[in-house]
C-alpha cells in the first residue's frame, strides 16, 4: 500500500515536472514569437517610409487587386528635362516691314522665309502697310527672300531663339536694272560677199590662189552665187592656167598618155585635158554639188589644240565639212564632186579600163584633199597674205600674229 502510494506519489510528481516544464517552454517560445513579430513589424514600418504604393485604378467586383510598391525615385528630374527640351523647341515669330526705295511701305510683295535645312518654308504677301508677319516658325537660322515684279530680289538671313518675337529691319527693294541686249548684225549675203572678196585677196607667196579658206570660224554661208563666183576666179585665175600648162609640158616630157601624140598637137591635147579636168572638178566639188547640198565648200582653219588633233581634223577635211546651218556634216559635196569628176575625165583621157580609171582616180583627189587641209593648217598659213580689217580679227593675240603672218588659209580645191 505505501508503495503504491509512493509510485502513484513519483508519477504524480512527474506529471507535474512536465507539466511545469511544458509551460515553461511555451512562455519562452510565445517571448521570442513575440519579439520575432515585434522586428518584423519595426522593419516594416522602417520599409513603408521609403515605399509609396502605386496608385490602382477602379476595377470591376470581384476582382482581386494586388498592391505593389515601387521605389520612390525623384521624378521630378524627367518633368524638368521635358520642360527644358520643350521650351528648347518652343517656335517663334518674325515680323518686319517692306519699303521701296522712296521709303513708303510696299504692298503686295511677296515674302517667302526659309528654315537653313530647307524644312520649313513659308510665303506670305505684305499687306497695305507693306508689314509681314510669320508665325510657328521653329528656332534656328533662316532666310528671307523678297521678290515684285520690276523690283531686284533682296535677301535677309537672321535667327530665331526659341519663343523669341523677331523683328526684322525694314528691307528696302530697289527696281531691277533693265539690260538690253543689242546685236549689231548685217545682212548675212553682205556679209558672205564681203569675206569672199577678202578670200579672193588670199595667195600663198603672194601670187598662188588660195581662195577655198577662211579663219572665221562664224564665217557667214555662202550663197549660191558665191559659190559659183568663188569656184570661177579660182578655176580662171592665170596661175591656175599656168600651172595646168606646166603639168601638161611635164605630161609630154614623160610621154605620158602616148595616144595624145608629140608635138604641138600632143601638148594640146594634154594642155586641154587638163584644164578641163581641173575646171570641171572646181565646179563639181566646190559649187554644183554644195549648191545642192546646201554645204560650204571652203577650208575651216582650225589653229588652236594640239597637233594630233588638228592633224586629224585637216586629214578629215576630205570627208567633212560645215553645212550652210553652220553645222558639221559629212561632206557628200567633195565625195561625189572628185568621183564625178574622175567619171568625166575618164570620157576624154585615154585609158582601157574606166572603172578603175575613175576609183582611182577618185580616191587619189580624197588623199590630195586630205593633203592639202594639212599643208594649208600647218603650213600655208604663214606663206598667205592678205589685206584683212582689223575688227574682224579675234582678238589681240590673232591681230599681232596675223599682222606678221596673213590671214589664215584653207585648203585649196583642185
């Protein structure tokens, strides 16, 4: 019995151990569950100082919100730059007066202002108080530009400040100069015959014809009777007859053309064929065919470039030549002129094969046109004299050189 009581006293005893203990813990655990809440509550309240909630608008019941916080940054920064930049761009105005040249304001006139880059551009016309006025125009440089009918264009450049009113002196127009072009110019055939006879004066070594040139390079076109009246004196000139008996007496020396004959006869013969051939040849080629043609006969002295180029230019005088228009064409003129030529002398000249006596024939006078455009640009022009005025001359470079060397020749036409 008194050991149940003492087992039954120990348990009882334990239980009120634990029991004590239990509770104990339980205080110590609520103490430090409590100062744990405590902290998380004073760094909380710590946080919401630095934290602003972001405004939530309205939402439809039943929506659930969730609050969220953002830093809380200094946006006053932003603002204050987008008001800077704002009034950095902020257009202006520019306004001004228009006067004429008696003072009184202009009416009417128009104004147009140019932004520097060209992207704004605006047009106004001044008012009875000759004032002008623009508005909305962008900070910057620009430019005025005032323009009236018999009134010279004037000009204004300035710059505008952001939001700046820019007043403009008064600009005053002047009337525009009036310039007349008068052209002193006579009747091209008087001109034409006045440098034909001129070219009638032209003779290498002051004595051989050189009538088929001319160093003008706006020569005047020759009418048909200039043409005809050229190719006559050239082809009647007495050193033209000369020089036709001289080739026929060097013909017979060398027997040339043996069905001719010898003797007096003989020399006839040759001395007539000859001077056929050169006659109708002039005629063909420097007046019938470019009468037709409408093309100029003569020899343009070239005389200024380098050699190579005038060489190529005086070789190709042959096959081209100006137009009446005033134009370079190829010269179908001389072409047909030299090969009709040769088919006419081949009628007179004894010969077996005529064909090739006219291609022949034909293409040796193209090579003596070719020829004769290089010795009259690199050499006849220094042997040529002439009388020639002053004021047709070019200038005062081609004035002393031809006061020394004569005009300048052309080629002559055979």
């Amino acid at each position: 019995m008194q050991l149940r009581r003492g087992v039954y006293g120990f348990n009882r005893c334990s239980q009120l151990g634990r029991k004590n203990t239990e509770m104990s813990f339980s205080k110590t655990y609520a103490r430090l569950l409590s100062g744990l809440i405590l902290l998380l509550l004073s760094c909380e309240i710590a946080n919401a100082k630095n934290l602003v909630p972001v405004e939530i608008g309205r939402v439809p019941y039943g929506v659930s919100i969730v609050a969220s916080f953002a830093p809380n940054t200094n946006t006053s920064q932003p603002q204050e730059a987008q008001q800077g930049q704002a009034a950095a761009t902020k257009p202006g105005s520019v306004i001004g007066t228009v006067l004429d040249q008696t003072r009184s304001v202009a009416a009417g006139v128009v104004v147009r202002l140019t932004s520097e880059d060209k992207s704004v551009s605006q047009e106004v016309v001044t008012g009875d108080n000759g004032q002008f006025s623009f508005s909305n125009v962008p900070p910057g440089p620009f430019k005025l530009s005032v323009s009236a009918e018999g009134f010279g264009n004037q000009e204004f450049s300035g710059e505008l400040t952001p939001g700046q009113t820019y007043l403009v002196p008064p600009i005053v127009i002047s009337i525009a100069p009036v310039v007349t072009d008068v052209k002193v110019a006579g009747d091209p055939v008087e001109v034409a015959t006045e440098e034909v006879k001129e070219q009638e004066q032209q003779r290498v070594l002051r004595f051989i014809p050189n009538f088929y040139v001319t160093y003008r390079q706006d020569a005047a076109p020759l009418t048909t009777k200039l043409k005809f009246q050229l190719a006559w004196k050239s082809s009647t000139d007495p050193v033209t007859i000369v020089g036709t008996a001289i080739l026929a007496g060097l013909q017979q020396a060398g027997d040339q053309y043996p069905e001719f004959g010898q003797g007096a006869l003989g020399y006839g013969k040759r001395l007539g064929a000859g001077y056929v051939d050169v006659f109708a040849s002039t005629f063909l080629s420097g007046a019938v065919f470019p009468s037709l043609l409408k093309q100029d006969p003569r020899y343009y002295y070239k005389g200024t470039g380098s050699k190579r180029s005038r060489l190529v230019y005086a070789v190709g005088n042959a096959v081209m030549c100006k137009g009446d228009n005033g134009r370079w064409q190829v010269n179908h003129s001389n072409i047909i002129g030299v090969f009709a030529g040769a088919a006419l002398s081949s009628t007179f000249y004894p010969t077996t094969n005529s064909g090739m006596f006219i291609l022949s024939n034909g293409f040796i006078r193209l090579g003596e046109s070719s020829l004769a455009g290089v010795l009259q640009e690199f050499v006849l022009r220094k042997l040529t004299k002439t009388k020639q005025p002053a004021a047709d001359r070019s200038g005062p470079a081609d004035a002393a050189a031809d006061k020394q060397n004569g005009p300048m020749p052309s080629a002559k036409k055979p």
